[in-house]
C-alpha cells in the first residue's frame, strides 16, 4: 500500500488542513491549555501546600516508628494523636482531586469539544460536556486507586528495606506501566467519548496513531530543549509557539478514531 | 458554536471561579499555627 494512502498519513494531513482552516478555535485550545496550567499551578501552590505540611507533620511522627521497625503502620496512622492530621490529610487530597476534576472538565473539556469541532467531528457543547464529565469520574476513580496501591506499596517497600535494605522495588515500575496504560486507555477514550474505545479500534492502526502521537511530541520536546539553556522570556515564549502541537495531536486522533471506527 | 453554547460556557466559567474561590478558602479553613509554620518551611525549602 502507498504510504500516502495509508488512514494515518492521510488523516496526519487532513488534520493540518483542517487546523489551518479554523485558526480562531485552535487558539482557543491553545489558550485553554495554557489557562489548564496556570489553573494547576495556581491549585497545587494553594493546596499542594498544605498537604505538604500535613504530611510533614504526619511524617515527623510516623519515622520514629519506621526507624524502630514497627509494622502495623496503616493502622497506627488512624489513633491517637495522628488520627486528626491523618483525616485531615485525606479531606484535603479529596478537595485536591474534586479541583482538579472540576478545573479538568471546564478547561479540558472545552479544549476537546473546539478540538473535535476542529477535526468535523459533530457534537452539541451541552451533551459533549456532560459526557465528558461522566468519562472522567470514570478515569478518576482509577487514577485514584493507582495511586493509592502506588503509596500503599511505597510504604510497604520503606519497610520492607528496614529488614533487608537490598530489597528491589518491584511495585515501582508495575505502577508506571499501570498509569502509562491508563494515560494511553484516557486518550483514546476522548475519540468518541466512550470508555472502551481502546478495545474496539484495530491493534495496528491503535499502535501507528500512538506511535505518530508521541513522535510529533518528541519532536516539538527537542526543539523545545534546543532553548534549555536559553533566558526564561524565550523558553517560555517557544514553548507557547510550540503548543498548537497538543491541537494538532487531539484533532489527528478524534479523526483517526472516527475514521477506523465509521 | 450555536447560540445556546454561550449559556454553557458561562456556566462552566461560573463552576470554574467557584472552584477557585474554594481553593483560596481552603488555605484559611485548614490552616493551624502549626501547619502555617511546616507550609513556610516547605515553600522555603522548595
């Protein structure tokens, strides 16, 4: 088959043509995206922070314990004098992911509906972002629970050092590979909005829209490092030159997805 | 975009400040003299 035919160069075109005739709604991702971050940055400096105290102080009385070998740690985080800080703690990354969630669906959301008008791929804003709000609890409960097993580990593994110091961590690199599948699972789902996307599109054409994804990535990331060294005002400004690329990624996939799936 | 996406993304521009004011409330609800002093000491540290 000519490579000029194939679905994934051609819809690789396609989507760049189609960027290049709705410039008003490619900034607006692009400006959506940069409010995301500045969104995140502007929540974790407020809240990030209070849990990082938090777990200083839960931190400052669970490490004697550690360093005296006692087990049963879980347990001991809920009596006495950390009961409080600990249930602190947990409302306050509860309330962390509720922001996040929110600040998700309403910048995100958007981002992905101009995205998806970008790439013709028809959808009323109201149901677009109801239905991308149901898709995301879904993925939140998920992230949640990884990250859970992923501390619950982590503190299972500092332990487990203190008898033998030797000990590999081998949690570790199965909780990367779990939040890897899961970010792929989560991109592929935005195609069409449904949750087992990733089942239904063909391995091949799955694995070449995947590989071209990140291949457009790694070639703006190296661009972007070329100005590593640079002053912060350029580094910044060529890293907001470069983000239309995020666009270009989204709009490729919803019209890969639809395609392989129409 | 159709005429009633507006209404939308003004209440999703809504949801969003709320969510912020949230944040900024929750520093002062959370906040005891003893986490103020460990938030100062991490910020310093980062």
């Amino acid at each position: 088959m000519n490579l000029a035919e194939s679905v994934l160069v051609r819809e690789l075109l396609r989507s760049l043509d189609c960027m290049k005739k709705n410039p008003v709604f490619v900034l607006a991702v692009v400006g959506l995206d940069l409010l995301f971050v500045i969104f995140c940055t502007f929540i974790y400096s407020l809240v990030g922070n209070q849990i990082a105290a938090h777990a200083v102080l839960i931190a400052n009385q669970v490490s004697p314990m550690l360093a005296q070998g006692q087990t049963g740690l879980l347990a001991k985080l809920f009596q006495g004098s950390l009961q409080p800080l600990t249930v602190k703690l947990l409302v306050l990354v509860g309330l962390f992911f509720v922001l996040l969630y929110v600040g998700y669906v309403v910048l995100q959301g958007l981002a992905w509906w101009f995205s998806s008008q970008v790439a013709q791929s028809a959808h009323s804003l109201r149901k677009y972002v109801v239905l991308f709000a149901k898709l995301n609890v879904l993925w939140l409960v998920l992230f949640a629970f990884i990250k859970l097993l992923d501390v619950f580990l982590g503190l299972r593994y500092q332990l487990i050092r203190k008898f033998a110091p030797s000990a590999l961590n081998v949690s570790a690199p199965i909780i990367t590979v779990l939040f890897v599948a899961l970010g792929i699972v989560v991109f592929l789902s935005y195609g069409r909005l449904r949750a087992r996307e990733f089942l239904k599109i063909p391995f091949l054409q799955g694995s070449g829209l995947l590989a071209m994804c990140v291949i457009l990535f790694l070639v703006v990331w190296a661009i972007v490092d070329l100005f590593s060294t640079a002053r912060f005002e350029l580094r910044l400004l060529v890293q907001i030159l470069f983000l239309p690329i995020f666009v270009l990624i989204r709009v490729y996939m919803i019209r890969v997805v639809n395609h392989v799936r129409a | 975009m159709e005429k009633g996406d507006w209404k939308i993304v003004v209440i999703l521009a809504i949801v969003l400040l709320l969510a912020v004011l949230l944040a900024v409330n929750l520093g002062r609800l959370f906040s005891t003299p003893v986490a103020t002093d460990v938030v100062r000491q991490v910020v310093n540290a980062t």
